[in-house]
C-alpha cells in the first residue's frame, strides 16, 4: 500500500477473524493494514481453507491464501468442541470486532451467533459477510465471486454487445464486498469509541455489487431499460472519441484508453490539435457531442491512424500531456515491474 498516513492509524483495535477464503480475509487484511491487531481463528485440521487453493505442493500455504492474509496472527481453535467454543467467547470479551463469513446458519449452530457473543461483550461489533442477505429467497445459497457478480448484475453489464455476459477478470464481488465491510467496521468503530455501542453489521455479496453498478441504475431510471454491455465503450453517455485504440507493435495488450467528456469540446479539440488535424474541429460530422457519437466508426479510424503510430506508453504520454485522459493497457506483469509503483511501496514482499 501506499502510505496515506500516519503508520497504525487502528493501534488498539482488536479483531477476531473467523472468515476464510477472499470475500471477509480482504476485509480483515485491511484492517490489519490499517494497524488492527487481527487474530484469525482457523481450524486446526488444515486452517482457512483457501491455504490449499491453487497449490499442487502440499503443506505450502497458497499464493491465493498469502495475498489475503498478510499482516495477521493466527489461533487453530477446534469449534466442535465445547472447549473451543468457550474460548472463543472469552476473546471475544477483549476483542473490538468480530467478523465472520461461515455458510449460513453455521455459527447460530456453533453457539457463536450475534446474540450469544453480545451478551458476553454487549459492545462487539459483529460483522457477517454473506453471498445473499438475511431474508433474501437465496440467503442459504452458497455463494463465491462469480455468483456474487452474476447475481448482483456485473456480467450482465460486461462483456461485447450482442454477445454473451462476461465476467470481469478482477474479483469484485470478493474484494470489493471486502472492502466495503471495511469501511463500514470504520464507521461502527468511530461509534463505538463515542457511545460504547456495538452493532450487528451484515453486508451481502449481492448487494455490494449494486453499488459499484449505480451508473447502470441511473440508466435504467434514465431509458427505462436494463443497461447493455458495451465492451469498451460506455453505455451511460455515449461520449465519442472514448475507448481503446491500437498501437505498436500491436500485441494483445497494445492499446491505449482514450477518453473524452461530454461536458463541452474541449477534450475533442486538444485531440485535434495533437493530431494536427485542426480541420476536424469545424467538420459537420464531428463539430458536436451527438455529431461525434453518430459518427463514431468514423472518429475512431482516424485516431487509430494517429495511435498505430506510437507504442502504448508513447500515446499515452502524448495524449496525457495535451490534457486529454487516456491510459495505456497495461498487463500485470508490467505494473509488478514497474519502478515508479515499486519506488511508491504498492508491491511489498
């Protein structure tokens, strides 16, 4: 992470992490990022589960399972038995917070619910992260990313027009409902300090995901319809010249993002003058915001023309200091070996 303040800014918070997986480790990561001490409670035959995942050496713990446990400690509680449970109970007495991620109906069944904890620390903050909330006709399906982005609308949205829904290959139901679950524990904990007041926090996979596709609602209110998949493009305002144009030496990853506002011709015109094509400007076909996304196939071959020009970087370089938003594709290993990202502590080992 990069440093955005001052290192421990959640010294004394103490959190109890019964989660496993992504969805409620990328939560509980951040906290611990953040400087709460964050104990994660695992089962003492072979612990979070995701210790095993993507791995064909056994006994190693998984790539998949470090990157969303960095920078916890770690208890093997045995929760079958009366003895573990009783334990649990007892740091829950010392604890801050209390986050869990179980199938549902499994820690009612363990004894370890909200109403059974609250009454051994009344000012515990209890956060559960589900696939589907508490009165949902789903609330006892089982749930990972992929579900939670299907169900919550993101593939609907993503993907080719005309062509089938896509997943996104970022995992946004699992760290994004993480994350959110995150803020939402700050704000419970800035409570807490003020009043002493704990609270039942619940936070489900599908819902979270109707806030990261607000702009698909408002289009909905605005046309009256489900928003489309528009690949590339945006399916909220139609903004021309927006999207990716090709560059050298035209590789998968060869292109360079290219966006411009609706909000006047300014980015338009700046575009025009790098291409040295002033002449565009006065064209009928170009002169205004709907002229320009009528003729969109046109706009976009002649900028492609200036782009194949130019390697990813060197368009974005180009394009970024005229004043126009823009970002070259870059893959993951690019960004992992990128000086300016490493110099700036966003990869730490």
């Amino acid at each position: 992470m990069s440093v955005n303040g001052k290192a421990g800014m959640l010294a004394g918070v103490r959190v109890l992490d019964m989660t496993q997986f992504e969805a409620g480790p990328s939560c509980t990561e951040t906290l611990a990022w953040l400087g709460a001490e964050v104990v994660k409670i695992e089962n003492p035959k072979g612990g979070d589960a995701g210790r095993f995942a993507n791995t064909e050496k056994p006994g190693i713990d998984s790539f998949y399972f470090m990157q969303f446990n960095s920078g916890k400690k770690s208890l093997t509680c045995n929760l079958k038995t009366d003895e573990g449970v009783a334990l649990i109970k007892k740091l829950v007495r010392e604890a801050n917070v209390f986050i869990e991620n179980f199938a549902p109906g499994v820690v009612k069944r363990m004894g370890l619910d909200y109403e059974a904890l609250k009454k051994e620390n009344p000012n515990i903050i209890y956060a559960s992260v589900k696939g589907f909330a508490e009165g949902s006709p789903y609330e006892n399906f089982l749930s990972f990313d992929m579900i939670g982005q299907s169900a919550g609308g993101v593939l609907s949205i993503t993907g080719e027009p005309g062509g089938k829904p896509c997943k996104p290959g970022v995992t946004l139901a699992d760290t994004g409902t993480g994350m959110l679950m995150a803020i939402t524990i700050l704000g419970a904990l800035y409570r807490q300090q003020a009043t002493g007041e704990g609270e039942h926090l619940q936070l489900a996979m599908q819902d979270a995901m109707t806030q990261y596709s607000r702009l698909a609602y408002a289009y909905r209110d605005l046309n009256g319809k489900a928003a489309p998949r528009a690949g590339a493009k945006l399916f909220t305002t139609g903004n021309a010249p927006t999207g990716i144009f090709p560059c050298k030496p035209f590789g998968k990853n060869d292109y360079v993002y290219i966006y411009t506002t609706r909000a006047g011709n300014h980015h338009w015109e700046r575009l025009c003058n790098l291409l040295g094509r002033k002449d565009l400007i006065n064209d009928p076909r170009f002169v205004g915001q709907k002229e320009r996304a009528d003729n969109e196939e046109a706009l976009d071959a002649i900028l492609a023309e200036f782009t194949k020009q130019y390697t990813k970087r060197e368009a974005m370089k180009l394009i970024g200091e005229c004043g126009v938003p823009c970002g070259a594709v870059l893959d993951v290993s690019e960004l992992y070996d990128d000086e300016d990202l490493n110099q700036r502590g966003i990869f730490q080992n």
